[in-house]
C-alpha cells in the first residue's frame, strides 16, 4: 500500500512539472511600470486640418498591438508607442501636450524620464501640425546583434511628412515607411481609410519582417454632436489573424458602411432617389453581409420605380434577418408591391 502511495506521489510530481514548465512567466517583472512586451511594429500619426481629426494606424506581428500602440484626444495630439512599448507614455503626452509643451518637448521630458528609453520608439503629433520622433539606440542596435534572433537584419527608424509621421522597426527596409508615407498622401477619402491605405502599401515592401498578426486604426476628432459622448470616431483592430490587414479593412468597411446608409437617408429625404441609391450601393459594397443595407437598397429602388429590384433585395433582407418581414409589411413604400406576385409569396413565407 506504501509502495503504491509513493508511486502515485512520484507520478503527480512528474506530470506536474512539465505543466508548470509551462507556466507564463512575466519577463516584465520588476521592471518600470508600463514597460509591456515587444511591440516591434510600423505605424503612421496624423492630424487632418480641414476635419481636425487625429490619426494613428499601426500593424505588428505581436499579439494585440492595436490595443497598446495608439493614443489620441481630439484637439490635442496623437502618440504611437513602440518597440519595447512603454504605454504610459500616451496618457503623459497626452497631459503634457494639454500643458502646451510641444512634441518635441513632450519626446524629451517622456524618454529622459524613462529609464528603458533605449529600448523605446514612440512620436507623437499635434494640432498645428507639429510632430517629433524617438527612436531608441538599442531599438537600432539590435537589428544588427547576431545573438538578437528575433531583430537581426531588420531595420528601424522614422520621417514625417506634411502632417504625417511614419515610424517603425523590425522592418523589411526603410522602403516601408516610403510606401507607407506615399500611399496616405496620395489616398482619397477618409482618414481611416487612408490610414488602412498606409498600412497597405507598407506591407507590400515587406513590413515586420517576422510576419504579420495585429493591426489597428484609431481616429479621433473634436465632439460637435450633443448625443455624442467620446471623441473616437474610430476605434477599431484585429488582435490576432493570419491576415491582419483584410480583416481590419474588413471591419473598417463594416464601420463606415453606416455612414452611407446615413447620406442615401438624407440624399432620400431631399428627394435625390439617385443619388441615394448610390450610396446605398456604396454601402453594400463594404458590408454585404448587412441585412439592414439590403432594406435601405429595397427602399431606394422603389423610391426609383424599380420594383422587381425592390423586392430581389427584401428578398435578401428576409432571408437574412425573417424578423423584417414585419417591418416590411407595415411600411408604406411598399405598398406599391402587394400586387406582385413576388412579393405575396415573400411575404406569405
């Protein structure tokens, strides 16, 4: 009976030690607060005078990066925080930028009072269109450290532009931040979309050379609106994926799909059917899978006298989302479809 205790004993103890071998470890502990893991990654700062949005877009092959990397307020500035990413260093940018010191002076005060700056990348931007970089020497150092298996051959470093500031390390080359810098200046639209644009063009010369996982965008901008209550327009990342960069464009289509929904609404209301329709059709576009946009698209083709369209996409929106049947019925505009044989039989399903 003793003999069969301490086997069992001997048996627990080696199962159980490979399971806490396993154990995550914090490699951070006992480090200076807000010194989180590795975020070697490229990112872009902006500031849109003509909205007075604030921007930050950013793409890593570390875990969650769009969550630590970005920090923006509405009429203050924009912070990306990399590399060895010290996350403080957004919300104290944030509050020295408010006490009206300038980013080049917020760069200063918040690495000299760090004393892991050297293994820090972070810039920061403002309202007038100001921005300065930091780039830590060991964040360079490292790319050409042979005991370094995760940076070696990589390259690092930053440069602005007309209200932009590119930066990144862990990079294929410094062609990365060119494309990157490039494609947000020459896009149209959106700032978020140029930001996505950005992101895009910068993969396409190689980005982080260890791969691809996290991505995020971040717009922030000035509350006009009393049934507003935060200043970010746009919040949005990818945590994890084998394809971060069309999965955030994904979502990011999904996003501002509402907003063309909204002006086909408005443009309806002014009795512009065309032109509403269109952007119902831009709306689609970015997120088919919406049963709410079909509804929208039925509405603006009977609004045209486009009735069999009108009931192809009731059709759709039935079919994704049944409880709109209801909605259908009680709505005046498509009275004009009850002697459709189509519609009876959608209807009658």
């Amino acid at each position: 009976m003793k003999r069969t205790k301490l086997f069992l004993v001997l048996l627990i103890s080696m199962l159980a030690v490979p399971y806490f071998a396993q154990q995550r470890v914090d490699p951070f502990e006992g480090r200076v607060p807000g010194a989180e893991a590795e975020f070697s990654t490229f990112s872009i700062i902006a500031w849109d005078p003509t909205t007075n949005e604030l921007g930050v877009g950013v793409q890593s092959r570390a875990f969650g990066a769009g969550a630590a990397v970005p920090w923006a307020e509405a009429g203050v500035g924009a912070i990306a925080t990399q590399a060895a990413t010290n996350r403080t260093y957004g919300p104290k940018a944030i509050a020295l930028l408010k006490q009206g010191l300038s980013p080049a002076e917020v760069v200063k005060k918040i690495t000299d009072d760090d004393p892991g700056r050297d293994t820090r990348q972070v810039a920061v931007i403002d309202t007038k269109g100001r921005m300065a970089a930091y780039t830590g020497k060991r964040v360079i150092d490292r790319n050409f450290d042979p005991k370094d298996h995760v940076h070696v051959g990589g390259w690092a470093g930053s440069f602005s532009g007309k209200n932009y500031s590119v930066q990144g390390n862990t990079l294929a080359s410094e062609e990365v931040l060119k494309a990157m810098a490039q494609a947000y200046e020459h896009s149209e639209g959106e700032m978020a979309e140029r930001l996505m644009n950005g992101l895009d063009a910068a993969q396409s010369k190689g980005g982080d050379i260890r791969g691809k996982e996290a991505a995020g965008i971040l717009v922030v901008r000035p509350i006009t609106n009393p049934n507003t209550t935060t200043d970010r327009y746009m919040d949005i990342r990818v945590d994890d994926s084998l394809e971060p960069f069309k999965e955030l464009r994904r979502v990011l289509y999904v996003r501002l799909s509402g907003n063309h929904t909204t002006r086909s609404s408005e443009l309806a209301g002014q009795g512009k059917f065309a032109e509403a329709l269109a952007e119902a059709k831009k709306a689609l576009e970015m997120n088919p899978a919406n049963e709410q946009i079909h509804y929208v698209l039925a509405q603006r083709y009977i609004q045209l006298g486009e009735y069999l369209n009108s009931i192809r996409e009731l059709t759709e929106a039935i079919r994704m989302q049944p409880r709109l049947k209801m909605d259908v019925v009680e709505e005046p505009l498509f009275d004009k479809l009850k002697d459709f044989v189509e519609f009876k039989r959608l209807i009658a399903q």
